[in-house]
C-alpha cells in the first residue's frame, strides 16, 4: 500500500466493483455520447481484480475517506509489451498528480515483471486524456480501432518502448510534440542548438515541432526519438528535402539529448536509426553543424564523421556573443 498526500494506492479487490463502476461512470459523464451498458458490455467490472490477475496482470484503486477516487490496471501481451489499462481519476482531481502517481505506480510494476514496451488504447473523444498520455511520453502508434459498443468508440493506440528508439510518423510525430518541445527547450539552454536563442518559449518550440511533423507527413523530414525509463530524452531530426542535384544527400537538422540524460548511449542509438533512414531514402551522404567546442563534436568525431572545417560566427547568442559552427560530413555504405 502506498501513502501519498492524502491518497492511498493499494491494490484492488472484487468488493471495490460498486466504487469502480462509478468513478468510471463519473468520468465517461463528461463526455456526450459515451455510455455504460456494465452488464452488457463490462461484466468484468464486478470481478476486476480477479480479471487482471487470471491474465498475469495486477489491479490498483486510489481512496479518500473510503471513496475509490482513482485507478489503472495493467496486464502483459505479448513480445515483451504490457498494456496500461482503465486509467481514470475523478474529474474533481484532474490536473491534481494522482493520474501521474497512479501511472508511475502500474509502469514500475510492468517494468519490473520485464516490460520491454508500454501499450495503451483511448478513445477519440477523451482529449484531455490525450494530452496526459503525451506529457508522459507515449506517442500515436497504429490505426484507430472499432469498438462497435453502444458508444460507437473509436480509439486511439499510444505506446513507448521503455528503453531504446524509434522512427516516428505524422500521428507519432505530432503526439510526441509537448515532451520534444520540453526537450528542444532544455537542449538550447544548455547551449546544443545553432538555431534558436535562450530562454526558448514552450509555445514556439512547440509550434517549431508542429510544422516538423507536417513535414514528415509530406516526406521532406525524418524524426528518430529515443526514451530512457520510459521518458523521451532524445530526438533526431533528417532533412530530405533536398535540391535536385543533391538527391544522394541528407542533412541531419538536429540532434538532441536531454542534458539530464547524457553519456548514456541515447545520441548513438538516435544517430544509427537516422542512417538507417538516410538509408531507406536512398541517401549515401549525411552533412550536420554542430556547435564549436560542444561535446557534440568529440561524439561525431567517435562516430565516424568527418570535420569539413569551421565558420565563424555562424551563430549569435541574445546578448550578441559569437559562435562558431563545425561542419561534419559521413558517406554512408
């Protein structure tokens, strides 16, 4: 049982079935057109701590003063994913930190029982719970599916690996954006971007992501993230749109490591997909500009790449400084 605040997480039980099937309902209440048909379509509500552990799975509810305010379930899949399940908090405590308490406390658990992967589906019209799923790192992965229930739900799949990397689409791309916003924002305070001044406004990062993912969907640009425990910590990003002459040529725009989570294998990994993607495209050659005197050049230099030379003040800083740009460049096999 865990204690936090005035909160207490503990794990479900059958009894706690009249609790769980209000709260839901609570939640589904603020939504036009969502109904509940529990013995029609959720029996399983009755028994729900039973279900999940028939299923390997585990079940937890949140209580004030004996009332179930909140809950998520969680259950393994297969090839390594567990899926993250009946996620609900009590809409008087939205924006409170319980729905991030009670996501914390079913991801160290799927983590722990060997998680490779977290999976999770919502449904269309549950936005706000979009934007939570998004703060915490999980990005649109796969077609929408059909429920065929009396609400006529569509749902939208969200998933993370919890270590390792992957390439992103428009839909991913777009989801990403809050938690690649919060990144590029830490990356140019701590001096690793020639293109945006400090202190970077949430907004413009976010709108800069924006036209990002509008270009992958039009096939000019390759976005690559890369997540440490669950956290999205580093993005890549690949120019395709290059002129007609120089159709055997990609240009990586940018290459971003949460500063926290430096030293860590993330750049390298995150630098591999995008010559894979370079590669896909039928790209032999990768230019990049990396800051002068940043690390970034010793990791380039590990990597293969080669210096071309130098411009000086390629960039200026907001209070007029001076900065220097190296150019690199690496043929690809």
């Amino acid at each position: 049982m865990t204690a936090l605040s005035n909160w207490i997480i503990r794990p479900g039980h059958d009894t706690d079935g009249s609790g769980i099937i209000a709260l839901i309902g609570s939640c589904w209440s603020r939504y036009p057109g969502v109904h509940m048909d529990v013995d029609g379509e959720m029996p399983e509500l009755h028994g729900l701590a039973s279900y999940y552990e028939q299923r390997n799975g585990a079940l937890w509810v949140s209580e004030d003063s004996g009332r179930i305010i909140g809950m998520i379930a969680t259950r393994p899949l297969d090839h390594g994913t567990w899926e993250i399940c009946r996620v609900y908090v009590a809409p008087p405590l939205h924006g409170g930190g319980l729905g991030h308490a009670l996501l914390d406390h079913a991801e160290r658990h799927a983590i722990a029982a060997g998680a490779e992967r977290l999976a999770l589906w919502s449904d269309t019209r549950f936005d706000r719970a979009h934007r939570f799923y998004e703060k915490r790192s999980y990005i649109r992965h796969g077609p929408v599916r059909v429920l065929k229930d009396i609400s006529n739900s569509l749902e939208f799949p969200y998933a993370k690996p919890v270590n390792g990397v992957a390439s992103l689409d428009i839909a991913a791309a777009t989801a990403a954006g809050i938690r690649l916003a919060d990144l590029l924002a830490a990356c140019v305070e701590a001096g690793a971007s020639l293109d945006f001044l400090s202190p970077l406004d949430l907004a413009r990062a976010r709108a800069f992501w924006h036209r990002m993912a509008a270009d992958i969907g039009a096939g000019k640009r390759a976005l690559v993230a890369g997540w440490r425990n669950g956290v999205l910590l580093a993005t890549g990003l690949l120019d395709l749109a290059t002129p007609e002459a120089q159709q055997h040529r990609a240009i990586v725009r940018m290459l971003l490591v949460h500063p926290e989570a430096r030293r860590i294998g993330l750049g390298r990994q995150i630098m591999h997909r995008l010559e894979r993607a370079a590669a896909t495209h039928r790209r032999t050659l990768l230019t990049l500009e990396a800051p002068a005197g940043n690390p970034a050049e010793r990791f380039l230099q590990s990597t293969g790449w080669m210096e071309a030379g130098h411009i000086p003040e390629a960039a200026r800083g907001a209070d007029a400084s001076a900065h220097t740009a190296v150019i690199f460049w690496k043929r690809l096999g």
